[in-house]
C-alpha cells in the first residue's frame, strides 16, 4: 500500500518523544565519566557500513538514549518510509514524485525489476548510463573531436546547484583518479567573473561545453551556457576556426556543446543537438543527482569504469540502509542522533569536517543536499512543523579549520556537533625526511590531529589538570576545556571512488532519516523559488526602467538608485 500522502506522524506526540524529553532531563552528559565506567561503550557504539567504520561513541549518549532513538523511528515509521522511497511511491508529496536517486545505482540485472508510474526504470537508468559512458569513452580517447579535429583538452560544466556541486566536489575529491591529458572546469555563478576567469587562457579548439541543468530553465545556467557560446564563436574566429556563417556557428555548437538535462526539447531549443544529450527523469532531485548523467563531466574525467565504482560505493549503503535493522544501521543512527542534538540538546549547527584535503568541497555539496532538503517549516501535508527543523550545516577541512573555527567548537557557549571524516591511506603518503632523526610520515603526523581533535571535545580539560600544569591561577579558567562535545569519527581505508559514493549516499540517508522525523517532504525547494521571481521582476529596474524602480519598497530602491549611480 502506497504511504505518501498519508498524514505524517507528528513525531512530538509519540510516547518516545515523551520519554526522550524525560530522559534529555534527567541526562547529565559525562563523556569521561560514562567511557570509565564502560570499557564496552567505544565497541558498542561504533558500526561498520560497507567500507565506513563510524564511531558514534563520542556523542553525547547512553544506550538508553539510543534504545529511544529507536523507538522513535519505529513511532513515525521510518522504514515504512523507506521502504515507500525504494519502491517508488510518491513521497515527494508536494510535487507528486517519486523519490528514486537510489535507482542511478541499481546494478543492472538487480531483482525485483523496478518499474514505477510504468516506467521500467532500471531499463531507462542503464541505458542513459551506456550513453554517458560511450560518450566519454569518445572523448577520453579522442574520437570525439572539435571543429577542427582536435581532441578536447578541457571540459566546462556549467550548472548550478545540483547540476554544479556534485560534480565539482566528485571531480576535487577524486583528483588522483583523473586522465592526466583531460581538466574539467565548473561555471556555476552568473557573476559573469566566473564565466571569464573559468574560459580565461582555453583554447576554443579543444574545449568542450557541458550545460548540466534539471530544468533547462535556470537563468545563471542558461545566461552562463549564452555567454560561453559567444566565448567559442569569437574565439574560434579569431583563431580562424570559424566562418562567418549560422551554418557554421551551429556546426561548431554541435561539436563544442553537449547537455544534461530531463527537458530534452529546450536542449533542442537551445541549439544543442538532442543526440548530443543526456537525460534524467524528474524523480531525481537536482541535489541527488550526481550519480545521473549530471556527472557526466566526473564520468568523463574519471572514466566509466571508476564512475561504475563510484555508483557501486552508492548502491552499498542503500543495501545497508534499506535491509539492516535500525539498531546497526548507520544512516539512520546518524539521523537520529541529529534529532537528538537538534530537538533534545538545542543544538542549531552541525560541522562537517573532512580530515582529507579532496574533500575541501564536500562540506558546500553537504550544505545543499541537507539545508535544501530540510529547511522547512511546514509538514509535507501543508501542517506547520511541531518542533525545530534542518540544522545548519557547515565545515572545511582539517587542519585548516583547527586554526580558524575551532576554538567556538571547543570553548565557546554554543553545542556544535561535529562529523571528523578521515582515510587510512592518502593518495600522497609522503614522508618529512627533515623534521627529525627519522622520516616522518605526514599522513600519520595529520590522522594525529584528527584523532586528539575529537578526544579533546569528548574529554576536555578539567581545572585541575590545568593547574597540575603550574598555570597561574588567575588563567586558569580561560584554560578550562569543558569536554562533552559531541562528535562522531567516520574512517574509511582511502578515498576511492566508491568510498566517495558511499559517504554521499551516506548523507542522503542521513537527510532522509531526519526529514521522516520531522515529517517534511525532503525533496522539494519552494523556499528558492521566491527570490528568483523577484529577481525577473527587479530585473528592469537594474538596468534602467524607472518605472519599475518606483515600484520598489524605499530600501530595495534606494540600494538599487546607489548601484546605478556607481555604475560607471
Ligand atoms: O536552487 C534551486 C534549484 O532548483 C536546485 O534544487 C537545483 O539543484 C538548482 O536549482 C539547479 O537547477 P537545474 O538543474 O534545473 O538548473
């Protein structure tokens, strides 16, 4: 039976939300104390999933408190929820969708077949793939070829959102795995500086344009994909690559532009050759679309078959996720630890914090997949929410952030839970050879950050240890590290493809998890909508008509009237 127009469950009138409230109260979180007393508690509380090693022990939790995280996913029935998402019921409610980014990884062959609203799903996911992937394999080995023949050197992305931050944070992360002769760059903001530092010092002839857009009717995506159409056309002439002719100014579109897009007619109507796109289906949400044909500028920088391991890593956790009982299962483990933090603890933020250089995007791609997911204030049934939603997500990567955020983390008034994410083997395991009598390897010398980083929130620092330090009394209490800040430690052997597949999926989970909690439809964005119409409708003011400049509130117009004045 279809769950996804039935009414959520207000999750603050089960009886475990009750009990979790009488528990929180009565709760006197001691890290130090709860670790002596339980040599059994870092064991416990630490899982494996797939190839993620994730230790919750350092959050601020007993097993009770986690028994009544339980109960509460089975009081608002989250795995019929999931199991609603899986099969392709519409729980995207406000926008009648199904939900099936866990579809873009279904190995071909997967059993039961998946057909949903009639389509054959699995059919239409593995035969977009083969197009993706023989198309890269064409310009991966230099088949595919511009107007003049040359191979493509360097591929634009141009996208935003969804259609930009999975792949560029994919692309960074996996670097090392990338074709040494092939650089993918990514336009994303309509600032029209990054369209020109993005073209600048490319050479027309070998660059090849990928406009990455769900809708095709994104304004940045669709201005950016103009201007750099105009960018190869006088380039190329200027090169004398290009006649002055419509034929071969379309010509050299069609060799210069490809798209991915679930609106294949404006594709057409842009000009791009339908042949030369790639499709995906309106279940994808742009944010939960990475591992779609939107990756097609990954695939190509990667190759089809790391981008396979990519989908592999993926399709593991939702495994995971979708069969494992809630007491083992880390997405939701996961999600219902942030519930706890954010409805129990009042905690309003929650850092990412990648102990991995190539994760540096990782925290951005996080702030789109949670905070457009679960930035809501109504239920997916148009009720007002009974309780605090999404949590502000936020991070840069180790150790960089340690100099610069970490003393709020540590010291400052407000609980910031944390996520330390770190691999065992780097992609560079290079070796200090002068720091000492013996080489020194960094990676360690790093990983050691990590490791004291998340033992100094738990345990902190107590007065008396700091005196024991033969601090000056008056000092002491600036010295004082309270302890009991809640992280969780996610390891993983290294960043492979399929690592990275698993720590997205991971995430999803996690959103979803907290989102079936809260019972919002975490996969619409009608809170984006807004200031896009009134940026059509300023629009003219901008740029000159003093008729819609009136019509401006008395501060957007005066913004706007010293804006022009300064406009040389
Ligand atoms: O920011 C709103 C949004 O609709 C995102 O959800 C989406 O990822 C982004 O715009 C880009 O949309 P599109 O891929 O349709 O250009």
């Amino acid at each position: 039976m279809s769950t996804a127009s039935t009414p959520p469950i207000d999750a603050t009138t089960t009886p475990s939300w009750a009990d979790l409230t009488a528990h929180q109260a009565a709760l006197n979180p001691d890290l130090r104390a709860w670790f002596a007393q339980d040599p059994g508690r870092a064991a416990r509380l630490t899982f494996d999933a797939a190839d993620l090693h994730v230790d919750l022990s350092k959050n601020l939790v007993t097993d009770e408190t986690i028994a009544l995280l339980v109960r509460l996913a089975q009081d608002v029935d989250l795995a019929g929820r999931r199991d609603a998402m899986f099969r392709g019921d519409h729980i995207n409610v406000t926008e009648d969708r199904a939900v099936l980014h866990t579809a873009l990884r279904r190995p071909s062959g997967a059993s039961p077949e998946l057909t949903v609203d009639g389509q054959d799903v699995d059919a239409d996911v593995h035969t977009e793939l083969a197009k993706v992937y023989a198309f890269a394999e064409k310009v991966r080995s230099g088949e595919w070829t511009g107007v003049t023949g040359e191979r493509v050197r360097t591929v634009v992305n141009i996208g935003i959102g969804g259609s930009d931050l999975g792949p560029v944070m994919a692309y960074e992360a996996l670097l090392p795995y990338k074709a040494e002769d092939l650089d993918v760059r990514f336009v994303s903001n309509i600032d029209p500086t990054d369209v020109a530092e993005k073209t600048a010092g490319l050479d027309p002839r070998t660059t090849l344009f990928i406009v990455a857009s769900k809708t095709f009717g994104t304004l940045e995506t669709l201005t950016n994909a103009r201007l750099a159409r105009d960018w190869l056309w006088t380039e190329l002439a200027a090169v004398g690559a290009l006649e002055d002719s419509d034929e071969a100014r379309t010509a050299a579109v069609g060799k210069h532009f490809v798209a991915v897009s679930t609106a294949l007619d404006k594709v057409a109507a842009f000009g791009i050759d339908p042949a030369n796109a790639f499709g995906f289906w309106d279940w994808v949400g742009g944010r939960y679309s990475v591992d779609s044909a939107i990756g097609t500028s990954l695939a190509i920088a990667i190759g089809p078959a790391r981008f396979e391991e990519f989908l592999t890593g993926f399709h593991a956790i939702d495994e995971h996720f979708r069969t494992t009982p809630i007491e083992q299962n880390v997405p939701a483990l996961m999600g219902l630890l942030n519930v706890w933090n954010v409805n129990f603890l009042g905690a309003h933020t929650h850092a990412v914090l990648p102990y991995a250089q190539y994760l540096h995007r990782f925290p951005a791609y996080l702030q789109q997949l949670t905070m457009e997911s679960n930035g809501k204030s109504v239920r997916w049934d148009g009720s007002p929410v009974t309780t605090e939603t999404g949590e502000v997500f936020w991070g840069e990567p180790g150790t960089n952030g340690q100099h610069a955020f970490y003393q709020l983390i540590h010291q400052g008034t407000r609980l910031v839970p944390a996520d330390f994410i770190a691999v065992a083997n780097p992609a560079h395991p290079l070796a200090d050879t002068a720091a000492g009598d013996e080489p020194v390897d960094v990676h360690s010398l790093f990983l050691a950050n990590f490791f004291a980083q998340t033992k100094a929130l738990a345990f902190g620092k107590t007065a008396d240890e700091v005196r024991a330090e033969g601090t000056a009394e008056d000092l002491v209490s600036a010295r004082v590290f309270s302890g009991n800040r809640p992280t969780t430690s996610i390891l993983a052997p290294a960043l492979t493809p399929s690592v990275l597949g698993q720590l997205i999926a991971l995430y999803e989970h996690i959103t979803f998890v907290q989102g079936v909690v809260w019972g919002i439809d975490s996969f619409d964005q009608w809170g984006v909508e807004l200031g896009k119409k009134l940026a059509n409708e300023i629009a003219p003011a901008v740029t000159g008509d003093a008729a819609a400049l009136a019509a401006q509130d008395p501060s957007t117009q005066a913004l706007i009237g010293w804006y022009l004045e300064q406009r040389s």
